[in-house]
C-alpha cells in the first residue's frame, strides 16, 4: 500500500523541502527529536497548537512527519475508480475526509496531512500518537514526575486527583514536574515529559490559593463544577467547528482557568526525561469501606490499562479519527495496538506495576493524600527512594 512506509518502525523521513526554518508559514513543533510536527501560522487552529504544544516548540526542523493545515485539497478517485464511503466520510488509498466536520488527513512517504478549517488540534494527538509509536515511543495518560533521577508514571482516569497529586509532590524535597496529564514512554524505558497547560478548578482553590488571588476571571461554584462540566462535554463538538470559539472557551471557561505548569508551581523543578521506575494505576471505586487498595499487578495488567485509559480519555473527536482511519485500512485499527502493546512491554521491563483504587467518598484532597504516600512506597519498593 502507499501508507508502507509510514506503517513501520524506520527512521522519519525527511520532508522534500529539507531543513524547515519556522521564520517562513510554519509554526514547527519536536517531540522529543522523534516527531515533527508544522502547523501553517495562517490556519484557524494555530494559536490552539501553540498554547497546547508550546513546550515542543522550536525554531527549525530538519523534518515534519505531521503538517497541519487549514484548506481542504481533492480527494481524487482511488485505485478502483471510486471515492468508496457513504454519509460519514469518503475514502481512497492516498486519504480520507471526514464530512462532519470536513476535515482531511492525507497519508504519503513524508508522514501524514491534516486539513480543516475546524479545531484541529484534538484530531492531531492519535496522529502523534501514531507516529510516536513508529519511532519507539507510546503516547501515555498520566501524571509524570521524576524523583532525584528516577521516573514515575501514574496513569489515571481524569478526575481521579492527578492536578491535586502533583502539587502535593512538588512540594516535597526531590520531585520535578514532568506532566500532569499526558506523557510518553520509550521503548528503551525512558519517561519524556509533557509540561501542557494545566486545567484548574474552583476545587482546586485550596492547592493553588496563589491562582486564584490575582484573577479577574470569574469561575462557578464548586457544587456547579460537575454539571458545567457534562454541559461542556456534549456542546464540546460543536464549539471545535470554530477554532477561534474553541480558543475563546479554553481560555474564558467558567469551569477552568487554563495556566502554565511554571506559573502554577513557580518554585518547583522541571523535567523533560528520565528512566522509568515503577508505574502506579490510579482509580477511584464505589465501595462502602474507607480503605484504598494497593496490589502490584503483571506487566500485561498494565499494558492493557495503560493502552485502554489512553484511548477512552482521548476526546470523541480524536477517536473519530482513529475509527476512520482503520476502517478506511489506512492504518489498522490491529497493528495500531499491537505495535502501541510491543512498545510498552519493553518499555516496563521488569519494573514494579501497582494498582491503587481509592475509594470515590474520599474527598479530592483525602485521595491526594493516600496516593501521595502509595507513590512514594512504589518508589521505595522501585529501589529509587
């Protein structure tokens, strides 16, 4: 097929254009000198790249594997005469476009296309993801830190008390913020950092009293977090038609105020890479005892939760995309896992694999507190305390 060489696990090849100076139409995006990334400075979604991916902003690349673009380009006949597909999106060998919203995504020698005038920037993470995966290194949900030299990743459902966890870590002696919501890991075992903007909430007042005391942004009720955050969810679809609409509501939302790490933790230290120690998987369970519980778990346990927790914590338009892809056979929904799965079994080795279930009536700040000290006792039993 023509997708061959993008499907396996060679080098990145360089784009025609050679080295791609970000003086020119590009903003240029390197994830961890595995992926790069261009995003045209005129499309709608731009400023949405730059605020979410501003830590892997750079000034040139010698390759863009992923260039992101506003207008649409013919999806031209496939091999068999036709462009094959029905109501949600039209396919050939080469690319498909979605039809609602029209977005595109071209797949050649150089890596994949994306195109629309809507938010792109969601539909572009199982892109990265993809392409990660082609060059050693799985995309992760999870809070990362490293601990005087070693790695920890702690994989978890959104709203299991990540944001809470990670500001009560840094202000104990030897932890450096890595991430707090999405990472990668390398075949070779090493945690690289995603320092995205952090997403915070009225219930995170008493964490962070210094976010909230210079604000002019008003933000609802703690009791109201919930609902706003259902309404947000199901109207979130039709907010990314428009980009500028989108950037306007991550900024502006009454549910968040949307900051930089380095603002939210002004003394704490920073981390880009380091060896993985240990992973712990975090959730919350309806139970009717007030005991959490801890139990180590098999490198396959792990590579499940973590490869599951990832997909279903993307938004429904990134899944959207994956669906689409692997049903048009562009890149197959079974060796999108299967190659993910490899990566992450190198990846943990023999490390040690935890599973912590705190129970849903501890309040956000009771659950940061017992996931606190079962890090720190994963680290200890990691030999990296």
């Amino acid at each position: 097929m023509i997708n061959s060489k993008i499907l396996t696990n060679e080098a990145i090849p360089t784009n025609g254009n050679g080295k791609v100076h970000q003086a020119g139409e590009w903003h240029l995006f390197n994830f961890h000198n595995r992926v790069g990334m261009r995003v045209h400075r005129q499309a709608g979604t731009a400023s949405l790249f730059t605020d979410m991916f501003a830590p892997f902003l750079t000034d040139s690349l010698d390759h863009a594997t992923l260039s992101v673009s506003e207008t649409l380009q013919p999806l031209e006949a496939g091999a068999f005469g036709e462009v094959h597909g029905e109501t949600e999106f039209y396919y050939n060998e080469q690319g498909l476009q979605l039809e609602t919203p029209p977005v595109q995504i071209f797949l050649d020698e150089d890596g994949f296309h994306l195109h629309g005038s809507v938010e792109l920037m969601v539909m572009a993470l199982p892109l990265i993801d993809r392409l990660m995966v082609n060059q050693g290194a799985a995309m992760i949900h999870a809070l990362t830190v490293e601990y005087k030299g070693h790695g920890l990743a702690m994989p978890a459902w959104g709203g299991t008390g990540k944001t809470s966890t990670m500001a009560k870590l840094l202000k104990r002696d030897g932890y450096a913020f890595m991430g707090d919501d999405w990472a990668f890991l390398s075949r070779q075992g090493e945690l690289l950092g995603y320092a995205k903007p952090l997403f915070i909430k009225p219930y995170h007042k008493p964490i962070y009293p210094h976010l909230f005391s210079n604000t002019h942004k008003p933000l609802v009720p703690t009791s109201l977090s919930k609902q706003i955050a259902r309404i947000t969810t199901r109207v979130h679809p039709y907010i990314t038609r428009y980009p500028q609409l989108a950037q306007l509501t991550r900024r502006w939302s009454p549910e968040h105020m949307m900051v930089t790490p380095q603002r939210a933790f002004p003394e704490a230290r920073f981390s880009t890479q380091a060896p993985l120690a240990a992973a712990l998987f975090v959730e919350r369970y309806m139970t009717d005892s007030n005991q959490p519980v801890f139990e180590e778990q098999s490198k396959k346990w792990m590579i499940a939760r973590m490869i599951g927790n990832f997909y279903s914590e993307l938004p429904r338009q990134s899944r959207v995309v994956m669906t689409a892809l692997g049903a048009a056979g562009l890149v197959p929904v079974e060796q999108t896992f299967e190659e993910k799965a490899a990566v992450l079994d190198q990846a943990l080795g023999d490390k040690p694999l935890f599973l912590l279930r705190v129970p849903k009536s501890m309040t956000p700040d009771q659950a940061s507190d017992v996931i606190v000290e079962k890090i720190e006792q994963v680290l200890a039993i990691a030999g990296a305390a």
